[in-house]
C-alpha cells in the first residue's frame, strides 16, 4: 500500500476512533475515582504533589488535568476529553510501531484494533490517566524501536522524555521500562555471559 493511501486511511481508522470515543461521553455522572481526580486536579500545584507524594500514582496526570479543568470546567463531557484526546492520538504511533516492526499493513490492521477496542474505548472516556498511560506507552516504545533500528540523540532523547513521563503518570511505567532495559541488555550483550541463578544456586548461559 502507498503511503498516501496509508495515510488517508490511517487518518479515517482515528476519526472512527475519535467518534467511538465521544460517543456518549457525558451520559453517565462522575463515579468515584473520576470525582477525585477533578478534587485533585481542583488543588494548588503544591498540594497536588503533596497530595502525590503518599499515594502510589504519580502526579503527570493530575498536573495536566488541573490546567485542563481551568480552562475547560469540570463538566463531565469537559474532564472526560482530555482522556478521550489522549487515547486517540495513540492511534497513530501504534500505526508507526507496526509499520516499523512489519509493513504498513500491519500498522494499519493494528491502528484498527486498538481503535475498536472496547477495553480501551472504555478507559478513554474515564478522568483517570490509563489514556495518557498508553499514549506514553506507545511513544515509548515507537521511539524504543527506532533508537534500536537507528540510534541518534534525537531519538535517544525523544525516547527518554517519553519514558520519564510515563514514569510520572503511572506506577506500572516501571514494568515497561524494566521490559525495555532487559530486552536491550539480552540483545546486546555478549553471547558468552553467564547469568547466575542466585535462588537455585546455579548459572545458565544466555542465548541472547
């Protein structure tokens, strides 16, 4: 498929995506979680890290949404949009991971999945910060993928400006960084290393 004709298509599978999203937005009221992160967002900038800073959840999010909720209010179709914009914009790196990866099909086919998803048309239209977690987390890894295939500062640097804040959104960005780092090591690392089996009290070698 020619890149235009990706293009365009690419471009319809996140209109569709997009709408899915809206569809019904501000059907239901708040529920809990929703109501405080809005008292969150409400707070000083200095009581949102406080408050941050005993809970297990970073605060990126909350920091975005608090601006958000100024400009915008805390109408539900007002605080839940923000949610909704962050899971269709990760449409397209998912688009670039797959076309990077395998073809331009295969980004397709997965920009399609991802765009019908229920899973994650639900967490899109929720003031919680999943949305904003997949987006950083496919950023991270698109740029993961080109720092591997091609290397350069720029990419190096988007990659890490990603993974610190999908660091700051969500507690389990750890796990995905962890992921890369020993994907990483176990590409790159010499064929001869023995790892120790601490637990079992021996070594194996490793075939990465």
């Amino acid at each position: 498929m020619r890149s235009q004709q990706s293009a365009l298509l690419v471009s319809v599978i996140i209109a569709l995506g997009l709408l899915l999203r809206l569809a019904n937005l501000s059907s239901e009221s708040l529920w809990r979680d929703e109501i405080s992160s809005v008292e969150i967002a409400c707070l000083p900038l200095q009581a949102i890290f406080d408050n941050r800073a005993s809970d297990v959840h970073p605060p990126f999010y909350y920091l975005i949404l608090h601006y958000w909720v100024a400009a915008w209010g805390t109408s539900e179709f007002a605080v839940r949009l923000l949610s909704v914009l962050f899971g269709s914009v990760a449409l397209w790196p998912m688009y670039k991971i797959g076309s990077l990866l395998f073809n331009r099909n295969v980004g397709i086919l997965a920009t399609l999945m991802l765009a019908l998803a229920e899973f994650h048309v639900s967490y899109s239209q929720e003031t919680k910060g999943y949305s904003l977690m997949l987006l950083l987390t496919v950023l991270s890894f698109y740029f993961f993928i080109r720092l591997i295939k091609e290397g350069g500062y720029r990419v190096a640097g988007n990659y890490l400006l990603a993974s610190v804040l999908l660091l700051y959104t969500h507690a389990y960005g750890h796990f995905l960084v962890i992921s890369q780092s020993a994907f990483f090591f176990c590409s790159f690392c010499p064929k001869a290393i023995v790892w120790p089996v601490w637990a079992n009290g021996f070594s194996f070698r490793s075939y990465c």
